[in-house]
C-alpha cells in the first residue's frame, strides 16, 4: 500500500479530507446542521424563518446573483455570511447542507454541484422530469448525501394522525382521492415567475399540481397510477398551464381526481374516501384558521382541522394540535442526513410523483390523451 506524504497531497484532495472530516464531526456531535442557502428567493424567507427557529437547522450563509440581495437578506434573518454567487455557498467549509428554491429549471444543476461538494441536499420542487430525479438521486447516492424535497405538509402532525389512524389502520379502505388547490394569479399576469415557461415549465401544473400529486400518492400508500387523463387551458401568450384537471386510474377501480388553477380564488381542499367513511380538510398544504393572506404568514405554525363523516352523514371534527410543519421538516431532515440510507424514502417518493407529473404534462400536452404509466 502506498501511502502519500501528506505535503504531496494536491489541493483537491486536501479539500475532499477536510470536507469528510467536516461530515464527521457533525455526525458524531449533536449541533445543529450547517445551512447554505442558495439563492434568496421569496419562498426562501419564510422557510430561513423557521430555520432559524429549529433545534435541528441553522443558517450560515446565503448567495445571490446579486450580492446586496444576498446581503439583504443575511441582514433579515441574522445569517453570518453573504455572498454573490451559489458557487461560493457550495465551497463554504462550514456548510453542512444547502437549500436549494431556485427555479425549476436550474434546480438540476446546483443539486448536483451540491452533492458532488458533498453537502445535504434539501430541494424546492417540483422538478422538470423524472429524469433529472433520477439524476439527482444518482449523484447524491454516490457522494453518500441526503436528498430530501422541501413538501412540508408531509411533515405536519395531522398528515400522521390520518396516518396512523386511518391509511395504515387496517379499517380504511380508500377508493378515492379528491383535491384542488388554486391561487388566482391574474392581477400579476405575465411578470410573475410563474409564467416564464423558460424557469418554470409545468406552470400551475408545477406549482400547485405537485401537492395534489404528492397528497394523492401519499395517500395511496405510493401506489402509482396505471394510467391517467388532464385536460386544461395552456395561455396562449405565455405558453404557461394556467389550469388544469386531472383523473388518475388506479388498480381494483380505484381512482383520484384534482383540480388546480391560477385563475380561481384561493383553495386548497382534500377528500379521501372509503365505502364507510370521508375524510375532508381545507388548508392541506398550509393549515389556516381564518386569517387572511395565509401564503404571507413568516411561519407555518397554525392548528389544523379535519372532518370524518360516516356513511350515514354523521361527522365529528377532529383538531390537531398546533405545529410548524417545517420545523417538523428539518427534524426529520437532520435525523437522516445522519444516516442517508433510511432516508432513501424521500428520493423515492419525489420520483414517483414526477413520473405521475410527466404523465399528466403530457396527457394535457395531448389535449387529453390516456397516458399510461
């Protein structure tokens, strides 16, 4: 065995050893996990509020393209370091892990750039295909890094109450999955980033479809689709989905259905059903308790409801008891950056939904075309 003096050691391989040796030391000590944050997009002012806040998380370093951004930013939420470029974020030493909501478009290439830099990866979705899925997962897989996508109401204690309850009880057979989840975005048509189909291709296929799907998979335990049908309104000056419906088919007849458009008033409802009972709640990807401009909340901490109606109308209301479904998120984040392997369930899950999200793209392309999966 040859062994290299370590003054002959070049550069490259001295920054890989002091980045393991990094990795090591978080891993066996109980600090919270080092965040760089790429880019400050305005998603991420919310999720860095909550960061700030976690047992399990904490911010150390922000980048923009424009560094007074960058330097605004930090300001805003007492982050030590700015800087003007991503690059800069991934080579920070002191970085354990990076937060990636830059648009959809560009998501690909700084996922791998983290994860070949070695860092934890927790990525804003949706994602352009089920390819580049495949491909993140791949390079976070052979540089041992967590890959995780920031669907936060995955994490809130009422998604494991309808868990542990119902979809794994044994006495809920579910048949069917409703949902809708629309944002009316017209009074800001066509500056909003969510037109731009160079940035964010799937439109409100993307941007609200996803919880849908995610919602829908969830609750079928992961189960995919055999085939599905969308039809929509693709704009005609934009090229953006601006609304869209959807059925899924799933096998022994059982079947989901949803609805999600930028140009209806705000909803975001879910129903699960089975022979002998419902399942509904209002606010399934953020819960809110009446108060107004619920997507400008600095944190997502309200209680939540939901409705199970038996099959003679009969309904008790159940209320969850208040949690951050973020700070949730970033507890389970830290636990399986610390043993990626158990946390390969979250790389799976957001594939899946992609290969569903491909499908559906699609059969709206298709003017409602059965596409199988």
């Amino acid at each position: 065995m040859h062994v290299h003096p370590i003054n002959s050691a070049s550069r490259s391989e001295r920054k890989r050893c002091e980045t393991q040796i990094n990795l090591l030391i978080w891993h066996m000590s109980e600090h919270r996990l080092r965040f760089g944050i790429i880019s400050a997009a305005g998603i991420a002012e919310k999720v860095v509020a909550v960061m700030n806040s976690s047992k399990h998380a904490t911010p150390v370093c922000v980048g923009a393209r424009d560094v007074e951004k960058a330097k605004a930013f930090a300001s805003r939420h007492k982050i030590p370091r700015a800087y003007g470029s991503y690059d800069e974020v991934i080579a920070d030493r002191e970085v354990d892990a990076v937060y990636i909501p830059v648009p959809t478009a560009l998501r690909l290439e700084w996922v791998i750039k983290a994860a070949q830099a070695k860092k934890h990866v927790l990525a804003e979705k949706p994602f352009a295909s089920a390819d580049e899925v495949k491909k993140m997962r791949q390079v976070c897989n052979e540089n041992g890094v967590h890959f995780m996508d920031n669907t936060m109401h995955l994490h809130h204690l009422r998604t494991r109450y309808v868990e542990d309850n119902y979809l794994n009880s044994g006495d809920f057979e579910l048949n069917r999955v409703n949902n809708t989840f629309s944002w009316c975005l017209t009074t800001d048509y066509p500056n909003n980033v969510r037109f731009n189909t160079k940035l964010e291709p799937l439109g409100a296929l993307g941007d609200l479809g996803w919880y849908c799907i995610r919602n829908i998979l969830w609750a079928f335990r992961y189960q995919l689709p055999t085939s599905v049908v969308a039809v929509g309104e693709i704009d005609e000056k934009t090229k953006a989905v601006m609304q869209t419906s959807c059925v899924l088919l799933f096998k022994d007849n059982k079947s989901a259905s949803f609805n999600v458009s930028f140009r209806d008033v705000v909803r975001q409802h879910t129903e699960l059903v089975s022979s002998n009972s419902v399942i509904r709640y209002d606010g399934f990807v953020v819960p809110f308790e009446n108060e107004p401009h619920i997507w400008k909340r600095d944190q997502y901490n309200n209680k939540a409801e939901l409705t199970v109606s038996n099959d003679t109308g009969v309904a008790k209301k159940i209320v969850i008891d208040e949690c951050d479904q973020v700070l949730n998120l970033f507890e389970q984040f830290a636990k399986d950056a610390k043993d990626v392997a158990n946390g390969q369930r979250w790389g799976e899950e957001s594939l899946k939904a992609s290969l569903v999200m491909d499908a559906v793209f699609k059969s709206l392309s298709e003017n409602g075309s059965l596409v199988a999966l």
